[in-house]
C-alpha cells in the first residue's frame, strides 16, 4: 500500500505564490509517476501537473508558465509551486502516484485564491 499525505493549501490572494507538497510512503519502488490533480466546484477532477520518476513534466495549458512541478527520489516528495494564482485556480488539488495498473490518491487540499 502507498500513503499520500499533501500540505500547503490555504487561502492566497490573486496574483500571490503557494507551494504545495505531497510525500509518499509505504510500498514504493521501481518507476512511478508522481502529479497533482484538482477539482474545482462542480467540475470534474483534471490534470494540473505530472512528474516521471526521470525528471520528464507535463502541465496542463492553463498553469503552463505560472506552475512547476518538481520531485525528491529520495524524499519520496512531490512539489507544486504555484505562481501568479488567479481567482479560477481555486479547488481542492489531489497528490496522485501511478504505479501501473494502480492509481494512489491524496486526500486533497483545498486553495483558494481570493482578495
């Protein structure tokens, strides 16, 4: 079993910077890949950002220049630091692990962008 475990969230105002961090623990081995979702309210769940177990980052358009995305393999650690926030970046963002088949899951942690 893999346990995620995110912190950082809380409320920010337009234009200002939080940094979010997930740290895993359990059964981890091997190549995963390691990301943050987010579900606004009344939207479906989607992908923020997503790191491999090499370094290689994938981001969603709309974060693409204000976010990155960034690991420790030895730390078992995902980061989201995230610039310029603006009022539509405020949900609950959700650390994922993906050791395929097997998708793990954070409980989430709510940000919210408003003056």
């Amino acid at each position: 079993q893999v346990q995620l475990v995110e912190s950082g969230g809380g409320l920010v105002q337009p234009g200002g910077t939080q940094r979010l961090s997930c740290a895993a623990s359990g059964s981890i081995f091997g190549i995963y890949v390691m990301g943050w979702y987010r579900q606004a309210p009344g939207k479906q769940r989607e992908l923020v950002a997503v790191v491999t177990s090499d370094g290689t980052t994938n981001y969603a358009d709309s974060v693409k220049g204000r976010f990155t995305i960034s690991r420790d393999n030895v730390k078992n650690t995902v980061y989201l630091q995230m610039n310029s926030l603006k009022p539509e970046d405020t949900a609950v963002y959700y650390c994922n692990l993906r050791k395929t088949p097997t998708n793990y899951w954070g409980k989430g942690t709510l940000v919210t962008v408003s003056s």
